[in-house]
C-alpha cells in the first residue's frame, strides 16, 4: 500500500509541531514507522491523503459511535455554524444537553460542561478536594485521566506507549499526593485505606480500563469500591471520558449497576468535537462557582458547535444501536479468536459492547502487570500487517479499538480476512 504523501507530510510537520502530532501515540512510536495522515471518513472508513481506504477500529479514539459522517450531527453542526461559532454566553443548548445527560446517567443530578476529558477528570478532582477537605487521591496503575500533574503517575495510554512511568515536569509534593493501587486488586484499595485514614479525597477509576487495552473489572470489584468509599468518606468518581455513551446508554456505571458520587464524561458527548463533562451528585455540585467555593472555568466551555453535535448524537443513541454494536464485536472478536487459533497464535481478547483488547503471547489480562507480559513486538508485527491490508487499528498495544454501529457485514468480513493472513505470518 502506497503511503508516500503519508510519509512526506510526517517530515514536514516534524520541523512545526513537536514530534510532527499534536497528541504523542499519533506518532507511531510504540508501533514503529510514520503515521498515516487521513482527509476524510464515511461510516466504518477512513481514506488517506494517499486515498487509500481504511476500516476504521480508533473511531476517533471512541467518540464516532454512529460512524464517520453521520449526517444528522452533521447537519446540526452546519445550521449552528451558520448562526454563530460562539458566545461565552449561555446558549438554551447547554441546558438541552445538560437535561439529556442527567436523564441518561442516573447518578448524575448536575453537570458541568468543560472542553476536554482532561479538564473534565483534573476539575472533579478539584471538586472532591474541596468538597471533602482532604488531599491525596488513589488512582489505579496503568489508567489514564488525562494530563494534568496529579494523574500523571503510573498513567496509561500515552505515556505506556513511549515507556514514560511518570512525566518529567511534574512536581514530587504533587506526585506524592497521588495513591496507585493494582486495577481489579480490592484488597490492595483496602490496604492502602487503612495506612491513609480519612486522608483520601476521591478514587478515580476507568470502570472498563480502556488506556492499557480493554480491561473490564472482575466481579466485585466496582462493587467493592462503591461500599469501601461510602464506609470511608471518600468520593468515588468514574472516569467515563472513553466508557460513558458506549457501553450503554448509561455507560459502564448502567452496565455493572454501580453509581459513583461523580462521573467524568468526553468523546461521545461531543459527538466527535471537543467538550467534556462532568457531574454527579447535587450536594457535591453545588460546591462549584458561582454556586460554590471550588473554581472551574472555560472560554469556550458549552461551545454551541460541540453542544449540537453531542445532543444530536445522544439523540440517536437507541437500544437497537447498543444491540448491533454488541452484535458486531461478539462476531469479530469470535472471527478473530478462530483464526488465530487456526494458525497457532496465541491470543487472549477482552471486549465490552463496541470497545475490544488484543493480547498476545498472554492467557488472560485483568491489570496493569498481564499487560505488560503480552507480546508487544508480535502486536506491532499484527498492526502492520493490517495497516498495509486496509484495517486501522490503535497504534499502541496500550490502547483499546472501538466498533460503531456503522461496522457492517462487509467491514467485518474485510478485517476477518485481513487477519487470517496476518496471523499466517507472525
């Protein structure tokens, strides 16, 4: 597959833009060779500036859960942008996707609207700080929250994939506010509780990790977490930036029915542009300004373009929907289980409706550690292997692959195809 404006513009971005991306795993360190550069979408397709087709398992990195292109969001977009950009005023909009969330995620009795997941996860934070009088936080070895300093110790994602444990630029006083525990490890949570009594403010927590692979949680364990941080005083906040909208209509909190006390939402809220969210509790989000002492602000937070485009996309976001996403991941994961199988790979998978993990050389991944035991060069040799054939999956072992409902028979066949003569050559 001929990729050679790909390659060209890589070398010339690299002279603006540091590292020739402007978010670190675009640029293909973990999987090796040059990024591919891409013009536009349709459905379960990406097309390259090489025109080359792609099937699309990044999805935007989770948000296009109806597909690229879906037009009915799109639409809404452009009648937005014909009226204005932008206020930095309040638009009836922000209230209608205000209203739409807390109907959907019934933990949730306010929200806030941010522009980022990260600025969602570093302000819930703030929020649980404030609002409990307490300063460490416990956060789960090998989950990503975003960038912000006090999440940036012993992440996932990114930071996995360029082999950085912690960021250079981050404070040690604020680095030794951050509490790690294994993910799925209970008795580890509880240990850590019992050395810090009444001293931790939140535990943050992916419910399905999605920035080490997709890992779901063992039985019990959300469970665990919900009854240990009501015994404890201690807010429980659910980063759904990547999980909420996709898993369920009520995200991984409706799936395993546990509520947190706050809930950190992106990606499928926006429908593909750049928002955030996050909410919860009325007690807890009332301590925000104006109507509280914990300050959070953004220029562009409740951006009319975002709003239109996340309120149309919740809109179309049936039962039927979650139905043909399941549906859909079940038939590939199964086709390529069978396959690998057939051709002596060893491949365990995990997958939780429309978000999917690939781990070679392994038997079964539940944390950070099994993670780190897969095969990460045979993962590379796969994701090449695809990418020449036309299937674009996450350019790091580190990072889960998504399905939308716009994942055909065809797209499905396409990839199953591509990865029996992948699998032929590992």
């Amino acid at each position: 597959m001929n990729r050679t404006t790909s390659s060209r513009l890589i070398r010339q971005a690299e002279k603006s833009i540091p590292g020739g991306v402007n978010s670190p795993v675009r640029a293909f360190k973990g999987v090796g060779g040059d990024p591919v550069f891409f013009t536009r979408g349709e459905g379960p397709y990406l097309y390259d500036v090489d025109d080359n087709r792609y099937v699309d398992y990044i999805q935007s990195w989770g948000p296009m859960i109806l597909g690229h292109n879906h037009r009915p969001t799109v639409d809404a977009v452009v009648q937005q942008a014909q009226r204005a950009l932008g206020f930095g005023a309040p638009t009836e909009g922000e209230i209608t996707l205000a209203e739409k969330i807390i109907d959907m995620v019934p933990s949730i009795e306010k929200v806030r609207l941010v522009n980022s997941g990260t600025e969602a996860t570093m302000s819930a934070i703030r929020l649980a700080r404030g609002f409990t009088g307490r300063d460490l936080i416990l956060k789960f070895t090998g989950c990503y929250h975003g960038h912000s300093d006090s999440l940036l110790v012993k992440a996932g994602s990114g930071v996995l994939t360029l082999g950085i444990p912690n960021s250079p630029g981050v404070p040690d006083a604020i680095a030794a506010r951050t509490l790690n525990a294994p993910y799925n490890d209970l008795e580890a949570v509880r240990t850590i509780f019992s050395e810090y009594p009444e001293q931790i403010a939140c535990i943050i927590i992916e419910p399905v990790a999605g920035n080490m692979g997709c890992i779901p949680p063992v039985p019990g364990f959300l469970e665990g977490l919900r009854q240990l941080t009501k015994d404890q005083g201690t807010v429980l906040i659910f980063d759904e930036v990547m999980t909420g909208f996709r898993l369920s209509p009520s995200g991984a909190q409706g799936l395993y029915g546990v509520q947190p006390d706050l809930t950190t939402l992106g990606k499928v809220v926006g429908g593909g542009l750049p928002i955030g969210a996050f909410g919860g509790r009325g007690d807890i989000m009332s301590y925000i300004a104006p109507e509280g002492p914990v300050y959070q602000a953004g220029t562009l937070s409740g951006n009319p373009l975002a709003v239109s485009a996340g309120l149309t996309t919740l809109q179309h976001l049936t039962d039927d929907v979650y139905r043909q996403i399941q549906a859909t991941t079940n038939h590939l994961i199964q086709g390529l289980e069978e396959r690998a199988a057939a051709h002596g790979v060893q491949l365990a998978t995990n997958h939780v409706c429309g978000m999917f993990g690939l781990f070679f050389d392994v038997n079964r991944v539940t944390n950070f550690d099994d993670v780190t035991q897969s095969n990460i060069d045979k993962f590379n040799r796969f994701f090449h292997a695809m990418l020449d054939a036309g299937v674009y999956l996450a350019p790091s072992a580190f990072e889960a692959g998504f399905i939308s409902v716009s994942h055909d028979a065809e797209a499905i066949q396409f990839t199953l195809d591509a990865a029996e003569k992948a699998f032929a050559e590992l």
